[in-house]
C-alpha cells in the first residue's frame, strides 16, 4: 500500500472527509471512529483521524506494506 493513496486528505480527517476516502456512509465513519482499535483523536467533542495513523491501521487491517 502507497501512502499517495490518500495524497490529497488533509493531515487531520473528520468523519466526512473519512467517509469519503473508504468510500463509506458518513453513520459508517462514525461507526468505525467508534471501534476500540481504531486510531482516533479527539478534540474537544470531536473525533478526527490523523493521515499516517489511517493509513498504518490500514495497512495492519490488511496485512500489507506501507511503503
């Protein structure tokens, strides 16, 4: 997995803009903001996602290379 993949997402991902890159539904986004394993950060009340940290839970969730 290439990490240009995500090259245009800004460094910090809300909920839409996750939606969006995993081609997901934005109640999907929330759901998987939500998970025990996944990498999140929460700013005051919301729940954002940093770029590299989507991208290695990415890579551990298919067992692919981050190059």
């Amino acid at each position: 997995m290439n990490q240009e993949l995500f090259h245009d997402l800004p460094d910090i991902i809300d909920a839409k803009m996750l939606a969006e890159a995993l081609s997901i539904s934005k109640s999907g986004a929330y759901v998987l903001m939500n998970e025990k394993d996944f990498p999140t950060l929460k700013i005051g009340g919301r729940k954002l996602v940093t770029k590299p940290d989507l991208i290695a839970w990415i890579a551990r969730r298919t067992g692919k290379k981050v190059i």
